[in-house]
C-alpha cells in the first residue's frame, strides 16, 4: 500500500535529488547482453537482435539456446519495480540505524516494500563481494569470533561468526551457527524452552565447532594463495579448539575474553566491528524490538552491513597517531582489494540474474535462497511406551 502526501514525500524527493546531483546515477544504461537473464538457460554467448516496430521504438534480443526474447531493461537493478529511485534512500536509512517500518515512514512507503528491497540488495551483494573477495589471498592475521543475537525470539539465540583481518579491519567471510537458550530463566521461562524443545526438538550442539571449521577452512586456504601460514586470533572458546583439531598449517593464538576490549586487544578487529554492528543496524541492537523474524533476514541483512563496511565506510572517522589516513581509506582499500572508496551504484547499477545469483561460498548461497544450516533435530519418540501394571 503506498502511502503519500506530506513532509516524508518532500524529504523522498529532495533526498534523490540531491543524491543524483552528486553523481550516484546507479543505473547506466547496458549496451548489450553479456548472458541470457533466464535462469533456466546457460547461453553466455549467441543472441539475435532485432528491432520492435511498434512505437516507441525498442531493441530485443533473442537467445538462440531457449528462444525466448528479453530486452536490456532486464538487466537494470530496478527491473519491475514500480517505485524507483528508493534504494538508495533505504540502504542510507537502514546504515543510519533505522528499523524496516521507520524506514518506510520516511520513504512514505510501506514496510513490505522496504523488506523486499534490502533482501534483493543483500543478495546481490553476497555475490558481488564473493566475486571480489572470495578467492583473495590473505596475508594478514585473521581475528574470529561470533556475534551473538537473536531472531524470532530470545529462545533461539545464535551466532554469525566472522573472520576480521587484523590490520586491514576487512570481513573476508562470515557464517551461522544456532544456538538453544543458555543462562537463568525463571519457571515459566524453563516451562517454556521445554515444550519448544520437545514438540521442534533442539539445535545441534556442534553447530560453533562445524561452522568455524568450514571457516577456518577456507582461510587456510586463501592464506596457502600468498604462501604463507594462517595466523588465527581467537578467545578461549572450547569450540574452536575442537574445530582445529582436523585442520594443520594454522597458527592459533588466544587471549581471554576477560581482557580489557582497548585497541590493544588482539580481538579490537571483532570489537569493533561487533560496536559498529550493533550501533547502525537496528536488528542487532541490545534490547530492540526490531529484531529480525527469520534468521535468514537477520543474516541477509549483516550481508549489507558487511559491504557498507568493507567497502563504503572509512576505516574510522577520525585519524589515528599510529595510522594518519585510516580515516581516508576503507578497510578493503588497506587491504589491497579495491583501489578507492565504492558506491552505492558500484554495487547496485545493474541487475544480478537469477541465472547468476549464486557464490563459491556454500554458507553464503543458503542465504541468498532465504536458508540458514543447522535445523533443529526432532526428538525421537519411541515406538512403544511399556505400561506399568499392578496386581492387587
């Protein structure tokens, strides 16, 4: 339902007014097809054009391998949107720290379409940051840890574990881990937690332990790219050390999670960004009501904070005495990725196919079809329950 009239139609308006003003067009033209937009059709090369008689004029192409005919506005990010120019304004809205309804008070739209929107944002921009980052080699010390929070509700408490690079402050990789309710509950609290583990069984315990293993996995890997050992900086966590245990060629370095969380902490990487994620996206804040109702959603949209992060966003605001242009450059300039600061249209300027939606990451193309691993295990009930009798 769109909602219109009044003072959030005039700052919409204004907004992308001045945001195209500065240059952020992020929707050139295509000049020609580079693969058929249909996902069910491989065709990267062969297209016949031809030209629509009917006015206005318009050029389409045809696939040679399935037939069917497509024009170049398939390829636009905004293809069969009828509401253009948004996007922009909602990804500055969700980085500021603004919830999916406040969002859509100030675009004078409703909350679905805001939804709608950063779910197609973010999965573009799992791809695009595989396609750029998934197989850099790494040559810098890698800080893990999760970030814990919650999604649908407090009794399913989970993790998004992320892999930091020490100096550069880049995300190279990022998974998820469920996990069941832990510390003190009151009566009706265990009450409950107990009829939800019996009627949707619980979360598997080794969740942390398989995906940090599959993380510390492909670490090892990109590392092996530079020719060098990965240097891995974790907490104490006896998680880690069970997912270590298969893996050789990592050098592990620990510290307590007891330890002041200064810049001089080994883990400042995963602090900073675990303060960063909690203070511009409402779904990660302490004690919100914006929290996300599908873990899915809550992982598609770390998906976003991640590319704002990596590559929009300055190191940090101010300069550092040990580091004077950390406030110039973003993390994936300091680590050699990008050559300047990204924007908005460099991500979102055309249209990733369905043909195309999918990563070398196979934690990441779960995301990108609204899936999150680790199901719940139902619990078994036995086939027959023994009576017990008494004879008088």
């Amino acid at each position: 339902m769109r909602r219109g009239g009044g003072f959030s139609c005039e700052v919409s308006r204004l907004s992308t007014k001045f945001a195209w003003a500065k240059g952020m067009n992020p929707y050139p033209p295509v000049d020609s097809p580079t693969h058929c937009p249909y996902s069910n059709c491989d065709n990267d090369s062969v297209f016949w054009t031809h030209q629509r008689s009917k006015e206005p004029l318009k050029t389409r192409f045809r696939c040679l391998k399935c037939q069917r005919t497509f024009s170049l506005s398939q390829f636009d990010f905004e293809f069969r949107n009828k509401r253009r120019g948004l996007n922009h304004l909602i990804l500055m809205h969700f980085t500021g720290g603004l919830s999916n309804c406040q969002i859509a008070r100030m675009i004078s739209s409703s909350e679905s379409l805001v939804r709608a929107r950063l779910q197609k944002m973010a999965k573009q921009a799992l791809v695009l940051h595989d396609q750029w980052s998934g197989e850099f080699p790494i040559r810098e010390s890698v800080a893990y840890d999760g970030l814990e929070n919650f999604s649908r509700s407090q009794y399913e408490p989970n993790h998004i574990n992320q892999a930091i690079g020490a100096k550069s402050l880049f995300i190279y990789d990022f998974n998820f881990a469920p996990l069941n309710r832990k510390g003190r509950m009151s009566d009706h609290q265990k009450n409950k937690n107990g009829q939800l583990l019996m009627s949707q069984g619980a979360y598997p315990p080794s969740a942390i332990a398989r995906s940090s293993e599959a993380i510390f996995e492909r670490l090892r890997h990109r590392a092996q790219k530079a020719k060098q050992s990965l240097s891995l900086l974790t907490d104490e966590h006896y998680q880690y050390a069970r997912a270590l245990r298969r893996l050789q060629g990592i050098e592990h370095v620990t510290v307590s999670s007891k330890k002041a969380r200064t810049f001089r902490n080994i883990l400042f990487p995963v602090n900073h960004a675990d303060l960063l994620t909690r203070q511009y996206i409402k779904a990660f804040a302490r004690e919100t009501i914006s929290f996300s109702k599908k873990p899915s959603a809550m992982v598609q949209k770390y998906a976003l904070f991640c590319i704002w992060k990596n590559y929009m966003r300055p190191q940090f605001t101010k300069a550092h005495k040990e580091d004077p242009g950390s406030n110039l450059i973003t993390p994936a300039q300091s680590a050699g990725i990008t050559q300047r600061k990204l924007t908005f249209g460099d991500f979102f300027q055309s249209r990733i196919t369905d043909s195309k939606m999918k990563t070398q990451n196979p934690d990441w193309n779960l995301f990108i079809q609204d899936q999150v691993p680790y199901p719940r295990r139902k619990p078994r009930v036995p086939a027959f329950t023994p009576q017990l009798t008494t004879h008088s």
